[in-house]
C-alpha cells in the first residue's frame, strides 16, 4: 500500500470514536488467531495501536469500559457464535453480549460495574494477576444479577427481562449467566482436556469421561457447554456421538437419547447442518476453495451417523439426517449438472466463419471451469455416502469422453487454421489442456500440450515452404 493510502486509512480510523476503534482492534486481532486476512489486518492494527497510543500520551486515560467488558465476557468466548448463525445448545449469539452489558450497566449491578471500572483504571498495565482476580469478582456479580433477574421469585419480572432485550437476548441471559456461575470448573475442564483429540479412540473417551466428571458441568444446562469444549478439541467433532453411546453402553438411538448425554448427537446433527449450510452457499457463489474440506467433513459425519448409531428412519434424527444427505445432493446435483455444459461452450469447434473477428476465450471461465472439473472430481469421493454416485460418475465419464475428443480435434484444427481464428484455435487448445490437466493428469496435458505445439509449428514451416 503506499504511503498515501497508508494516510488516508490513518485520518479514517482517527476519526473514529474510541469504542469503534477498541471493537475493529478486538476483531482484527481475532482475524490474526484465526489466520485470516493477516496482511489487512497487520496493517490496520499496526495503524491503529499508533492512533491509540497517541491519544493516550495526549490525553488523560479514558474509562476502561471496553476492556472491562472483554473482562467480563472472556470466558463466553469459546461459545460465542457471529450474527446470523443459527445456534444450538452449548452457543450463545456474539450480538447478545452488548446488549447484556448495557443492562448490567443500567439495572442489573451499575454500582458495582462503576466501582470495578474505577479498580480497573487505577491498575497498571502488568498486573495480569489483578486483572484477573477482578475479572472473577465481575463474573461472580454479573452471574447473581442475571439470577436475581431469571431466577424464581415473586412478581412479574416479564417487563424486567424485556428491558434487556428481545426475545434472543433474554435467551441467551440465562446461558451467560448459567457460564458465568461454573467459570471455574469450565477453567478445570480445559485444564484436564487433552490438548487434541485426533481420533476419538476407547482411551481418549475415557480421559474425556473423567475431565467432565464435575458435578456443576453435568446439569442440562452446562452440559451442552462442556461438550462444545471437548468437540472444539476434537479433529472430527461429529465423534462426540461416540461418548453418548459409550454412557448409554448401546448404539440405539432410543437408549442414548434417554441419557443426558444424548443431546451431543443433536450437536453434532446441527453442526452438520451448519457445514451442509455453508457448502452450499460456497456452490452457490462460486467458491471452491474450501468445498473439498466441507464436502469430507460431511461425507465422514453422515457415514458415522449412520454406522455408528442405530438410527430409525422415522425418529427425529433420523429425519434430520435424512434431510442433511437431502440438502447436500440436491445443492450437489444441480452444480454437478452444470459442468459439461459449461465445458462444451468454450471447447465447441465452431465453424472459421462463424468465428468474429478478435474473438476471444474468457480466462476467467476458463478457470472458473477448471474448479468446476476439479469439484466434480472431488465429488467423487464421496458421492456415494451423499447420495449423488450415479450422476457424479456419469457426468465425469462424460467429461473425459468429451474434453478428450475435443482436445484432439482442436489439435488437428491448428494445422490448417486461417490465420484470422489461429488466435482463438489456439485459446480453446490452451484452455482443452487446462481441463485434461485435472480430467487425466499432468502428463496427460504435457502431451497434448507438445502435440498443440507441433501441429502449430508444423503448419508454419509448411506455409513458409510454400
């Protein structure tokens, strides 16, 4: 970026109000944890940290409330889910926890948040341990003014809870404050996890059986949190499936679902929704970079479902599954369909007069095309589990029966192409090889590559004999 770019973005973020710029730092330094946009957000938060310092040497600090928040909601973090996400038991909406916060400022403990927020401000930059004794004694004052507002009691407290907000918030006010309570046995339990969970063997679910034996964590309230601890460890999380039939000690459904532990397979049939979600809108707009990831962590999730738990087809998840695999082959279907089509429009071997003067091939087709090939190839993985194995296999017969013959036809067409279309000739070939390359491999394409380059070159040398 040059420095006048660089400038530019500076006099923007200065211009910002304090909160603005302390929420963008909050989200960029997520984006860097998570490895996206690293480059942007280095930058902007390189630009920011220098804004925030100077205002800092200039002026007198202001309040921390920004900080005492991040304070308060720090152990949400692991069960926070952005905005329009749907979520499940064991998630709470990032977008609740603002309006939570103004509550507790305005009704729920304003005392109290004053007097931490005064504590907060006198405390040097390197008392971690302060920080987080205050962070505990906040929580602890947080979590009873949620339970003075949700808990049991005389009155009508309807008019009360809607001060916090609609209907999702308040839902999500009885889960921070149920988290909020247990904050130290959900510090043990990330003590005691295993770090990672590759495979999800009789040995790792026994560990696991053992960090969860805490009795505040076994409610129906925490259980769900505790669980979404342990899958966020886990390389496949679908397997949490595998401690609630180790707790049943049976893999029928009906049995696992009478234990507490049977809502970890509607997490894990939610998840898979969410997955099946993304996938496809990923189809829909043309991204592909993540689709094989996706279309295995489905493909191994339904297998698992499947053989794993003894599923009826009329109960509840066994509906829900089958409206997973549904959604997947339908999303899956249709673009798969799409593929030789798209094929045939750029490789069709037009007559040289119906071919206009300048006329050109689109690389971005092209290599929006090549992802199609290489997604319909990847489809093949998995079609049969997602239930779409007759038309992915078809349609990639078709496509190396057709990019074949083409390839060689364009080929030939070199050696007597007017030199007018030679252009053109010459970018369908280009973009034939491009496709063969995924259809047959490297070596594949290397070949017709030199054979493109031999029937041009040849017919040259005979135009100058000539």
């Amino acid at each position: 970026m040059s420095q006048t770019s660089i400038e530019r973005l500076r006099d923007y973020l200065a211009q910002l109000p304090p909160q603005a710029q302390a929420l963008l730092m909050r989200e960029f330094e997520r984006a860097l944890e998570r490895g996206q946009d690293t480059a942007v957000a280095t930058l902007v938060l390189d630009q920011l940290r220098k804004i925030v310092r100077k205002t800092e040497a200039d002026a007198a600090p202001p309040p921390r409330t920004d900080d005492l928040s991040r304070l308060l909601f720090q152990v949400l973090e692991p069960f926070l889910v952005e905005a329009g996400a749907p979520i499940r038991a064991g998630q709470i909406r990032r977008s609740s926890l603002a309006p939570i916060w103004q509550w507790l400022g305005r009704d729920g403990a304003p005392a109290k948040l004053s007097e931490f927020e005064a504590a907060l401000a006198r405390m040097p930059a390197d008392s971690a341990g302060q920080v987080e004794a205050l962070a505990s004694k906040l929580q602890a004052v947080a979590a009873d003014a949620i339970f003075e507002l949700t808990g049991p009691g005389g009155g009508d407290k309807s008019r009360a809870l809607a001060r916090v907000g609609p209907p999702n918030v308040i839902e999500d006010l009885y889960s921070t404050g149920a988290v909020l309570a247990v904050r130290e046995a959900i510090a043990t339990l990330n003590e005691k996890l295993p770090r990672s969970l590759r495979a999800f063997s009789d040995a790792q679910i026994a560990s696991v059986t053992a960090a969860l034996n805490i009795p505040v964590l076994q409610t129906p309230q925490m259980l769900p949190f505790a669980l979404s601890i342990v899958m966020q460890r886990m390389t496949a999380p679908w397997q949490i499936i595998r401690l609630a039939i180790k707790i049943a000690a049976s893999d029928d459904e009906i049995r696992v679902a009478a234990t507490p532990y049977g809502v970890a397979v509607t997490m894990a049939l939610h998840d898979l929704s969410c997955v099946a979600a993304i996938l496809r809108m990923d189809i829909k707009r043309g991204h592909f970079d993540n689709v094989a990831g996706n279309l295995k962590t489905l493909h191994d999730g339904v297998r698992g479902l499947r053989t794993e738990l003894d599923l009826r087809n009329d109960s509840a998840w066994g509906k829900q599954l089958t409206s997973i695999r549904a959604d997947i082959s339908n999303a899956l279907q249709s673009e798969i369909d799409s593929v030789p089509g798209r094929v045939r429009r750029i490789l069709r071997q037009r007559a040289e007069k119906d071919i206009p003067p300048g006329a050109r091939i689109d690389s971005t087709e092209v290599e929006e095309t090549v992802a199609l090939i290489d997604f319909v190839a990847t489809c093949r993985n998995y079609a049969s589990e997602l239930a779409i194995n007759e038309v992915t296999l078809r349609t990639y017969s078709d496509l190396q029966q057709y990019v074949e013959r083409s390839t060689e036809q364009l080929v030939q067409s070199l050696r007597g192409a007017d030199h007018k279309v030679r252009t053109y000739r010459q970018q369908q070939v280009q973009a034939a090889i491009r496709f063969c390359q995924v259809l047959f491999g490297d070596d594949y394409a290397s070949l017709m590559s030199r054979a493109a380059e031999n029937a041009a070159t040849g017919e040259r040398k005979s135009s100058r004999a000539s």
